[in-house]
C-alpha cells in the first residue's frame, strides 16, 4: 500500500528542495502514530512530521544551526496544521542512522 502525499507534505517538499537541493529527502507523516496522545485527536492528517534530509549546504552549519534553518523555512506550515516536527539532518560525508 502506497501513502498518499498530503498537500502539506508536499509543499514541505518542494520548500526543501528548493531551499537545500538535498541528495535525499524523506518528509514522513508520522500522525498515525500519535493518534490518543489527545482526546480529540484520532491521527489523521498531516500534524506530525519527521523530515530526513542530506544536503551539502548543511556541511558549514552547527547541528542547532541546521534545525533553525528549516524550522524558518517551514514556519508557515508550523504555525498552522503541523504540530511537530521531528528533524534529522546531514552533511553528504556525515554518518546517518537511517
């Protein structure tokens, strides 16, 4: 079964393609897996999100420095719909876990 890709996945997509030419990209919606944490909350949609990206642009950049960057780049979507946002950013030569 394929996930369908919300309108504000996308958007974050395109933002951070355009923002950071990744060598990879991953925007996962992980609402799903919140659902009950709120009575009034059931995990659909898209307010949950865990963004995976390697990028060049980030090789200069302190860890907090790399966060701040897109958090500013996706303020709109975070003062909006999406509620959390995990991220996990990277240099191409850095290590990641994923």
């Amino acid at each position: 079964m394929t996930e369908q890709i919300g309108p504000i996945a996308k958007r974050m997509t395109k933002k951070l393609y355009d923002a950071f030419s990744p060598d990879r990209l991953d925007v996962i919606n992980e609402s799903s897996m919140h659902a009950g944490h709120q009575e009034s909350f059931d995990g659909t949609g898209e307010t949950h999100f865990r963004i995976r990206i390697v990028s060049s642009k980030f090789a200069s950049m302190s860890r907090i420095a790399r966060h701040r960057a897109i958090n500013e780049l996706l303020s709109e979507e975070l003062a909006g719909a999406v509620h959390a946002l995990a991220i996990e950013p990277a240099a191409p030569d850095e290590t990641v876990r994923w």
